[in-house]
C-alpha cells in the first residue's frame, strides 16, 4: 500500500544517512534559527493529540510558529468528535483535508500508520501507546550530537520503565545503527526491555547487557538516559506501586558516575531524579527539550519539502490472522488490514504496525 504523501512513522523506514541530514539541519537551525523564520509561511500544521502532552505538542506547535506557519488541532479527545465515537480514519481524514502535515499522538500502538494509510497529507508519529516515538529519538540523537560531539563508540545506559518507555525502545532502535555504541538496560525484571526490541540492537551489531541496580552501572556510562515508572501503563495501581521508586537517581549516586557522563530524560520526571541533581552541570533533561524544538522545525521543513511517495504497509494479510496485542490498534479498529512481516520463516509473523510476534 503507497501514499503519496511522505511520513515519519518509524525511523527505521529511514536510511542513517536521511537522520544525519535532519540532525545537521537541526543543530544549524539552533545556531541561526533567524534564518528559517519563514521557511513555512502559508502552511498549516494539525497537532491531533489523544493522549496529555506537555513538551511534545508545545515543541511541535513553536516549531511550526518559528517557521512561519500555523497550527490547527485538539489537545483533548473529550473536545472532538472522537468523543463521539469518531475513527481514527474519519478524525485524519477530515482534518487532513485542512493541512499540510498532521502530528498524531495516541495511547494505542500503530495508531498513527493507521492514520498514514487513508490521510490527505503528511502523518508524523508523535507517539503511539508504549510502542515508538520517533522525534523524540531525533531530540535525543540532536542532544548527544551538540553535547558529546559524536553519536558512536558510547557505552548508553537505559534506566527504569523499559517495556513500556516508547523513547528508549526508539533511541535503541536508532543508536545500534552506529558503530560501536553499547548498552546497560538498568530494570527490575518485570520491567525489562523487550525482546524484539534486543533481537535489533544484535541484528545491528550492538552489544547490551541487563542489571537489576543503577549503582552497579554509572560508573561506566558515557550517558545515562533515565526515565520514569509509567503509572498509565499499568493494568492496576497496586502493580505501579510495586515498582514505583525502584530507581532514583540523586547526588549521592552521581558521585560514582564519569565526571563527563551527561544525563538525559524524556520527561516528565515523577520522583525518578531528585531536585538537587538539576544543579550538576551533566544534567541535560530541560536542554534537552529545548533542542526539541530544533529538530521539530528541521523535520517540518524535510517532510513538507521532499515530496515523494511513502510505502505504507510493506507485509501481507493472512486469512484468519490477528495480532495477540490486546493494545494493538488493528484490535480496535476493525477496519484496518492486518498486515504482518515475514523473515523467511512463515511460523513466525511481526504485526506491521506494533511489531508484536505471532506464531502460526
């Protein structure tokens, strides 16, 4: 299935090469943003967020505004007529008819290639469920690039909620793609990164390794990118509570840590950083949300301009097959194909639009 329209769906649908472009135009625009004030004059942007959104939505809807155009959209479901039971094909296909590029976040996985299938416009994945958040890696890769000058040879360690955090599942995806970069996944075992995710990094070269304490890893680490427990991930309060607090990261731990390491974090933090370490200057997390903004305004101005046509779904329908993703959107909007990915061996199937595995 083809589009005419091209979207960011997945980083991995890229070429390394098309990141590092957007890298580098995003690091020129943080140094001279004046000069792309116009860059989108005339243009509209919809920001269709399903799900709360503080940085990511404010980000992309400044970027828009620094590049001249405008913006258009819901920050709240309960607002639109997804309230009154409105699919997501109906919602992007009305909406997209008064854009140029619709930025879609959604708690269900594979939503926004769902709206990238029937959208009259540009679709860019503003993060979908526990599954994929691609301008956030490409805020990260932006922030490792300007603050250690490179984005190879880095021992990464990856701190907390790991099978559900979207923002590490991605950035693994996108860093294992350059040479020589490791990765320590800090978690309790019910919080461990999942297996598909670990079949990529090794597919790509990269090494990993898994440990239960943040004080037997710091030490080594060029990076530690820490994130928060997801309460909304959780089927019930009492299993949140049972990992809540597992990992905090405070003054005392930073003593072990190299004293160029640099400290990331998606954000929004709960209690997983305490306040005093906002004063060690290897905290980057607010920095971090800043250079968002530059990446935004680059990735904006790529999709808008490179006009060229987008392969949508890639895999095959099987008669009878679903995806076992309860949280899979194709398990909510019965519509959708059921595609699936196949590599080589017919038992075993991906779901084309939240990467869980089937057996047949």
């Amino acid at each position: 299935m083809y589009s005419e329209y091209q979207h960011l769906i997945d980083l991995s649908d890229y070429p390394v090469l098309w990141w590092k472009n957007l890298i580098e135009l995003g690091e020129k625009i943080y140094n001279n943003p004046s000069e792309y004030a116009h860059k989108c004059d005339g243009k509209i942007m919809a920001t269709l967020f399903y799900e709360p959104s503080t940085r990511t939505q404010m980000s992309f809807q400044t970027a828009m505004i620094r590049l001249g155009g405008q913006i258009i959209g819901f920050d709240n479901p309960a607002n639109s007529s997804v309230a009154k039971g409105e699919t997501i094909k109906d919602t992007t296909k009305i909406v997209s008819n008064y854009a140029d590029v619709l930025v879609i976040r959604h708690p269900i996985a594979g939503a926004a290639k769902a709206a990238s299938l029937t959208a009259d416009c540009s679709v860019i994945n503003a993060g979908d469920g526990g599954h994929l958040h691609p301008t956030q890696t490409l805020t990260d890769l932006l922030t490792l690039k300007i603050e250690k000058k490179t984005l190879s040879g880095l021992t990464i360690g990856m701190c907390g909620d790991l099978i559900n955090g979207r923002t590490v599942h991605s950035l693994c995806k996108a860093l294992s793609r350059f040479e020589g970069n490791k990765f320590v996944f800090i978690s309790t075992p019910e919080l461990r990164m999942p297996v598909y995710i670990k079949d990529i990094i090794k597919a790509n070269g990269s090494s990993f390794e898994e440990v239960n304490t943040l004080e037997e890893a710091i030490g080594g680490l060029d990076v530690l990118y820490m994130t928060r427990i997801q309460q909304e991930r959780f089927p019930s309060e009492e299993d949140y509570l049972a990992q809540k607090n597992t990992y905090v990261l405070d003054r005392k731990k930073m003593l072990g840590a190299k004293k160029d390491m640099i400290i990331m974090h998606p954000l929004p933090r709960v209690d997983e950083i305490t306040v005093e370490v906002d004063e060690d200057e290897r905290a980057m997390y607010f920095k971090q949300a800043k250079y968002g903004m530059y990446v935004r305004m680059a990735l904006i101005m790529t999709i808008l301009e490179e006009k060229k046509f987008s392969e949508t779904l890639k895999g095959k329908t099987y008669a009878g097959v679903r995806c076992n993703n309860p949280r899979c959107i194709t398990n909510h909007e019965e519509y959708l194909p059921k595609s699936f990915r196949s590599s080589g061996d017919q038992t075993l199937l991906e779901c084309e639009y939240c990467d869980e595995r089937k057996l047949i």
